[in-house]
C-alpha cells in the first residue's frame, strides 16, 4: 500500500495540474469506487459539476481536494492499487478507470484508476480543515501541527511494540511497513522493543530517522515494487534502491555486513539486522 511519500508524490502532481480548475463533468465507471459515498455515485458526479478546485492536501496515506461554494472536500483513498493520473482527454480509457473528471478548460482529465477497487473515492465535509472520516487520525511528521512532545508521551504510555506503535494511525499518520523498517534500522531499534522503555532523546532520534527515510524516498518519488504505484503522470519511483533493511532478506547489512534478517509481523514481514538491531530479552 503506497505510504507518506508515495501520496505526497501524487498529492504535489494534483497540486501542480488540477488546482485551480473547474470540473465540467464527473463519470463513476465502477461503484465501488465511491462505496463510501453514502449518496450514491449519481449524486457524487452531481455535486461535483461546475465546482473549483482550491488545493491539494494530505494527511498520512489520505488525500483530499477542497472545492468551491461550501466547506466541503473530495477526499481519495489509493488503497493497493489506486492510481489518480493526469491524461489528455482524448487519450484511451484505462482498463481499470473507476471515476474520470473532465475540466471547463478542456485540458487534462483527473482519472482514478484502480485494478483491485480497494481505493475509494467520495465527498465529504471539513472539520477544522480535514475531512470529517478521517479527522480522528493523527497528524503525519511533517505536518507543523505535529507535537513531538505529546507524541512522546503518548507512545512510552502505549506499552507495545516499538512498530506497532509506528503503524498505529491514531498516533501517528503516513509510516507504513516499508519506511518504520527503514527507520528502525537508521535508529538501531529492534522493531520487537517495548514502548516504555524508550526515552525521550531515542524517541526523538526516532523521529529523525522516520522524517530522514521519508524524506529521501520523496525526493526519488517514493518506493515502486510494481507497475501499480506511480505518480499522476505515471512515472514509478525508485526508491526501492536505496532500501538498507526492508526486502533484503539475506543480504549484507550496510552498515556492520550482517546477513538481513526476515521475521513474521502481524500478518506481514519485518527486516532487520541481528547485529544493529538486537531483539530485547
């Protein structure tokens, strides 16, 4: 599932392409694509005719576009496979096109494609600027509203596993199994280490390492392990070459030559080193 950099890859694209535009006309292909529209599709592509888009924003894995003439947001989910692409008008309708918006200035169409359907799209109301389904989920560690502080406290009051703390979106929003690997093994934190037992200086070189992970693979415009992930125009990212942990069962650690380790993690995987990163007793 695409994490914080892959969205915030699309989320600029949508910046950069589609604010600023007036929607023509909405078309629902697939149903499920806007399953949590309670309305109904019809009512969807209604509201959404001869309405502007203001901006782009994002929190955590969540996007969202707030409109013209009320307080109110086309929220987007990408799920496993869900792509928002920017397209000529004229150009071939996807295979998996699940919802196309097309623009008064005639210009690219804004499509959401999806081969799995397990991304949504739907309308929704702002609460203080965020989408009121997803206003319970915390601030992202790049938002400025982001409390170090409290985040801190909350997470030594947890009393669980170091990770599954990181993948916790009431705690913290956007790290997904890929990128909390990649910092544990920047902070040497088995991802096993209970919560409490962390002090305030390792939570904040804990947070460094997730903001520096994040940060270098937003700048190679995310990790693609397939044809699924890409940005509006497309293009994969290529982050996937510098991962230090996460896939590379069995190679050498970068840092001390120790082969990488694979673990069984809440139905997933979880690498790390067995030197840098030793499981607590």
């Amino acid at each position: 599932m695409p994490e914080l950099p892959e969205v915030e890859v699309v989320r600029r694209g949508l910046a950069q392409w589609v604010v600023g535009r007036e929607i023509a006309a909405a078309e629902v292909l697939h149903p499920r694509a806007t399953r949590r529209h309670a309305p109904g599709a019809d009512e969807f592509a209604a509201r959404l005719k001869g309405r502007a888009v203001l901006s782009a924003e994002r929190r955590g894995k969540y996007l969202w576009l707030p409109l013209s003439d009320g307080d109110e947001a086309l929220l987007a989910h990408l799920g496993m496979s869900g792509q928002l692409l920017v397209v000529a008008p004229d150009s071939p309708l996807e295979k998996h096109l699940r919802v196309r918006l097309r623009f008064e200035d005639g210009g690219p169409d804004l499509r959401f494609v999806d081969q799995r359907t397990f991304g949504h799209v739907m309308l929704s109301p702002l609460v203080a600027g965020v989408p009121e389904p997803i206003a319970h989920i915390a601030p992202d560690p790049f938002e400025a509203v982001f409390d170090e502080a409290e985040f801190t406290r909350r997470l030594r009051a947890r009393h669980t596993e170091i990770k599954r703390a990181l993948l916790d979106q009431s705690l913290i929003s956007g790290v997904g199994n890929i990128y909390a690997d990649e910092a544990l093994w920047i902070a040497r934190l088995h991802w096993a280490r209970a919560t409490q037992t962390l002090t305030g200086p390792k939570v904040a070189e804990l947070l460094t390492a997730v903001r520096t992970v994040m940060g270098a693979a937003l700048e190679q415009g995310g990790t693609s392990f397939d044809s699924l992930y890409v940005d509006v125009n497309g293009e994969s990212g290529y982050f996937e070459r510098s991962l230090e942990v996460y896939g590379r069962r069995d190679l050498p650690c970068s840092r001390c030559g120790t082969a990488i380790r694979r673990e069984a993690f809440m139905n997933r995987s979880s690498y790390s080193c067995p030197r840098c990163q030793r499981r607590p007793r």
